[in-house]
C-alpha cells in the first residue's frame, strides 16, 4: 500500500499529497503526558533560527498583549512568546480564546514591516495561507480557510488569528496571534459556541508542538517576505484554493447594522470579501463583522 504522504529529510516532516483523497483520523485521547514545550528544540528545527528570538512563559494573560507592549518599547521583529497556560486569551472583538495547557499550542510574533511599506492589509488571510501551508507540510488534510481568520478542517475550527497592528518610527509593525488546538479535550469542546476541532484529528500522528511552532514560524517568516514584496495579491489565488465557504451562501453579521445576506465570491486584493447580494457587489471588510454559513 502507498502511504499518501512523502517524507521529506529535514525534520521528519510529511508532504501531503493533494491528488489523494484527504484523511480522517478519529481524535485520539492523550495516553502520556503531553511532550514539554522546549525553545532549544523549536530553535533546532527552524530553517532561519536567526530570524526569531523565542520565549517561553508558563503563564501569561495573552501573549499577544505581551507582545503589544512589548513592540511599544522597541522589541525587535521576529520576538515571539509562546505560553502553556493563557489566562485571557483573547480573539477579535473582545471574545476569548481558550487552550489548555499541553493541548494547545498559543504564541505570538511581532514583526516590523520595512520602511515605505504600506499598512499591511489582508495579513489575516495571508496567516491563514502561511499556517495552512505549514500545517499541509506536516501532513494536516483537509485544512481550509474561513474569511478572515479561523483555520478550519472537516467544517470545525481548529485555529484562529488575530492580527493587531500598530506604527512605530514609522514603520508598520504587526502582533500575530495564533491559536491552535492540537488536541481538543472534552471541557474546550464544550466550552465555545462554534464546532471546534484539532489537528489531531487531520493528522497521520499527533503532532509535536515544538516541532509545529517551528514549521509555523518559518512558515510565517516566508509568506512575510513574500508579502512585503505584494502584499496579499500574490497569496490571493492560494488563499481562495482553501477558502472554506467558497461560493456558498452566507450571512455578514455586525453590530448594530442588518444582517447581510449573499454569496461569497472571493476576496480583494486587501483582504474583503467580495459577497454577491441582491443589489449587487458588495465589499465586506473584516474589521467588525462576522460570517455564519447559511
Ligand atoms: P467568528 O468566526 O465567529 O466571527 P471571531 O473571528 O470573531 O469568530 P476569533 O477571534 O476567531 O473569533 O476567536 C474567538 C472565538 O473562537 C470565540 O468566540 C469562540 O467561539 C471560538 N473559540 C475560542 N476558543 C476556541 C478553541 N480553542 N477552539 C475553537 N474555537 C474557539
């Protein structure tokens, strides 16, 4: 029989196979403890270790909030904070993320845009597409993208990003926020309003944490030089090949303002949606607004 994945040298990862048919696999319990984060090995296994400067904390609000502040006093591009145990993981407006320690993988990554680079709009699409490649690398099938910043696979979400943003000595500086269910126990299933899934289940083996924030990070740092080249336009084509609810019908929710129904026809160049509606084209920015599938 031959296995759907090719093993590639460097870091034992696994390339899936597009023309195979995606797998499931069932989400299987944790028999052991789960392996430690270790920066040593996150650093061993990146391509541009030079590029990062990892920290670890066992405990923190949001290592995104960190992050911010952190930016504000002059931390240079590629600090990330990875942390077990968030205690006010946040998602876009306001709303919680939840992880659990050895379960989940949450980290941030400040990077500073060169000078004379424009704001970085669609950044979230392109972290998706960064994250989805890196996942796909290690073997995840089935990974899709939801407008603008959940990860899903088999329509449940397995991750989000959050991007915020902030200017200093005039240039551009992002804080990338990612959450990921590696695995997915029973109190975080139970716990968030929206199917949630974890990698676990879209993937051959469970996958080490250290081993996937380096394949993200090298990922990131990639897709980061590719966009201060063009910017989203040259991700958009790979973005729109996992767009989850490409073509369906779905409904824009916001507050305060009716909802808007329509059909998702792809995205913008600065990452809006481009949603067909009854009085025609219409462009949804991200900011404040939500998608539910019809
Ligand atoms: P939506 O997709 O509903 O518009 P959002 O983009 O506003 O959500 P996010 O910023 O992605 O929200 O993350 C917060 C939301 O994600 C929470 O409200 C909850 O529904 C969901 N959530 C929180 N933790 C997890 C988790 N570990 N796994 C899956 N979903 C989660």
């Amino acid at each position: 029989m031959s296995l759907p994945f090719r093993v590639t040298a460097k870091f034992g990862r696994f390339q899936h196979n597009a023309a195979e048919k995606p797998k499931r696999y069932p989400n299987r319990m944790q028999t052991h403890a789960p392996e430690p984060l270790d920066t040593r090995i996150v650093a061993a296994a990146l391509s541009a270790p030079e590029r990062f400067s990892i920290g670890l904390l066992d405990s923190c609000e949001s290592t995104s909030t960190l992050l911010l502040d952190r930016a504000q006093q002059g931390a240079p591009s590629g600090s990330v904070v990875v942390c077990e145990r968030q205690t006010a993981g946040r998602g876009r407006r306001g709303r919680s993320w939840l992880s659990a320690p050895g379960d989940s993988l949450t980290f941030s990554l400040l990077w500073r845009f060169p000078e004379g680079t424009p704001p970085p709009a669609g950044l979230s699409l392109a972290v998706g597409v960064a994250a989805a490649r890196a996942l796909e690398g290690m073997g995840a099938a089935g990974v899709r993208l939801k407008w603008p910043n959940d990860i899903l696979a088999g329509g449940a979400k397995l991750g989000g990003i959050l991007i915020e943003t902030l200017t200093s000595g005039g240039r551009h500086v992002a804080v990338i926020g990612i959450g990921l269910n590696v695995r997915l126990p029973p109190h975080i299933a139970s716990a968030v309003d929206v199917a949630a899934g974890a990698l676990d289940g879209v993937m051959p083996f469970s996958p080490s944490r250290n081993l996937l924030l380096a394949g993200l990070l090298d990922g990131l740092a990639v897709m980061l030089d590719e966009f201060a080249r063009s910017g989203f336009a040259g991700l958009i084509e790979e973005w729109l090949a996992r767009h989850a609810h490409a073509g369906q019908r779905v409904t824009i929710l916001a507050e305060g303002t009716a909802p808007i129904d329509g059909r998702c026809a792809g995205v913008d160049a600065d990452g809006a949606l481009l949603l067909e509606t009854a009085t025609g084209l219409r462009r949804i920015v991200s900011g404040e607004v939500s998608l539910r599938p019809q």
